[in-house]
C-alpha cells in the first residue's frame, strides 16, 4: 500500500517551504490540491516540477474524493493534501481524508510545517502553555456577540483567524464582551514583507483598528481570563488556582 501524506505550505514565505514538502512535490503519485492553479504557482516558485497526477480536493468535495482517493492509496499510490497555505485540515481541507484513512486502515501521516495558528501564539506574548483555537470568528454581529459570551470565563490563550472587512465591527464586540482591559495581539501578514504585530490592551488595539484599517491576513491572540474575571463570568466553574489547590 501506498500513504496519505498531510504537506503544510508558506503562509506566505516561500522559503519556509520544507525539503520534505519540496521532495514530496516532486515524488507524489496524486497531488491532491485545494486550488490546482495555486499548487502549480507553488511548485514554480520552488523549482520543483510535479510529476503525479493534480487532482482538485477542496471543501466542496473532499467527501466525496476521499474514498477514490484512498482506493489509490490501497493500490499503492502516494496522496500529497496541500492546502492554499499553512496546515491542511486547519480551517481548509483535509479532514474528510483523514478520517476515512484511520477507518479504513490505511496509512497516513504528515509533513508539517508553516500555520498561522502557531506563529501568531508564538508571536502574541501571551501565554502557551494552555490555548485554543477557535477557527474564524462569526459573521454576524449578533452571533458573534452571543458567542463570545461563551468565552467570557475561558482561561486559556484564544486564538481566531479573522477577516480584515469584519475586523473594526469584531474588535468592538470583543471590546464589549471581553472588557477594555484584556491583553491581546494582532497579528498581520505573517512571514510577509510586512508582517506586523500590534499588542496591547483590547481598548487600544480597538482605537488602533479604528485609525488604520489593516489590510491583509489576520490573526487574533486574546488572552485568558483572569482567576477573578473567571468566577465573575462562571461563578459556580472552578478556577485555576481552585484546580491547582484541588490537585494538592
Ligand atoms: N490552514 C491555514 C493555516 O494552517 O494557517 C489556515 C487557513 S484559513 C482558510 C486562512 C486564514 O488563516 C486567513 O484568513 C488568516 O486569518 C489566517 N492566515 C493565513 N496566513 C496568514 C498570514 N500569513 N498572516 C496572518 N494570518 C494568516
């Protein structure tokens, strides 16, 4: 049998394009891509020539391909997944392979490499130590309120993918919801030429967004709540010290 292999690709720098993914490229049976046409462009720009089979695989039929695909994988073929940029799977797509292989026993396995995710958490200042990811924030206004209301009493980092036309209307929700006070980051165009990370306090990186409308790719680092911010929000949920003096 052949393998499924999970490749990530540049956020935005080519040249965080790994040997394997370089190698990969070159030697895979079926490349399965996002954007054909991106992949190709990809390829060029590292000098690589693709020698399998391009096959579009993107959020409106990766169920679909899954088990053609696979069904190669069991006759011996190597699958490459790449996305348009970053990991697949994370917000992009690449999932649906996944789990089919894990059911069906076949082999899979990842080349990782460039994601937004970890560069922004890395980037932020905030803590690492307990984060989560949360994907793009809600559209709407008032879904996005009511969701964020959820969060109120999360102690971990939270990370969000955002886009810059919703981004002055989300920071004044995260504003409302989350208090002037909380520390965050903004994170642009990372790996890029002008890559840009703004940190501060909700309320400043709020006036921030007002006075230069950011442009480009974007990420969102917020901060936890605080043990206090915590039990206001959550009253009856226990603390992290409360956990820490329970572990005792
Ligand atoms: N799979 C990708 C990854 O691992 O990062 C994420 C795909 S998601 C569809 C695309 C979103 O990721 C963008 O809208 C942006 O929020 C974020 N993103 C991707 N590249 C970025 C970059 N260079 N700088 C900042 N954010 C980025």
């Amino acid at each position: 049998t052949g393998s499924v292999v999970l490749a990530a690709t540049p956020i935005g720098n080519t040249a965080d394009a790994s040997q394997r993914l370089r190698e990969l490229l070159g030697q895979a049976s079926i490349v399965a891509a996002e954007d054909t046409r991106r992949l190709y462009d990809l390829a060029n720009r590292l000098g690589v020539r693709v020698s399998g089979r391009v096959v579009a695989y993107h959020d409106h039929n990766e169920r679909k391909q899954a088990d053609p695909l696979l069904d190669e994988v069991a006759a011996g073929a190597s699958v490459l997944v790449v996305s348009d940029a970053g990991m697949p799977t994370i917000n992009d797509p690449g999932l649906a392979i996944v789990r089919r292989a894990i059911e069906r026993g076949l082999p899979v396995t990842c080349a990782p490499g460039p994601s937004a995710v970890l560069d922004a958490l890395a980037l932020s200042g905030l803590p690492t130590d307990r984060f989560c990811y949360e994907g793009f924030l809600p559209r709407k206004s008032s879904e996005r309120r009511q969701y964020l209301r959820t969060l109120k009493a999360e102690q971990r980092t939270i990370v969000w993918y955002e886009s810059p036309r919703r981004l002055a209307e989300s920071m004044g929700d995260l504003l409302q919801v989350f208090g002037p006070g909380r520390r965050m980051a903004l994170c642009r165009e990372l790996t890029k030429t002008y890559e840009q990370v703004e940190r501060g306090s909700l309320q400043e990186i709020y006036d921030f967004v007002q006075q230069n409308p950011p442009r480009g790719e974007i990420v969102l680092v917020v901060a936890g709540a605080s043990d206090q911010e915590a039990a206001e929000a959550s009253p009856e949920a226990l603390t992290t010290q409360e956990l820490a003096e329970l572990a005792l």
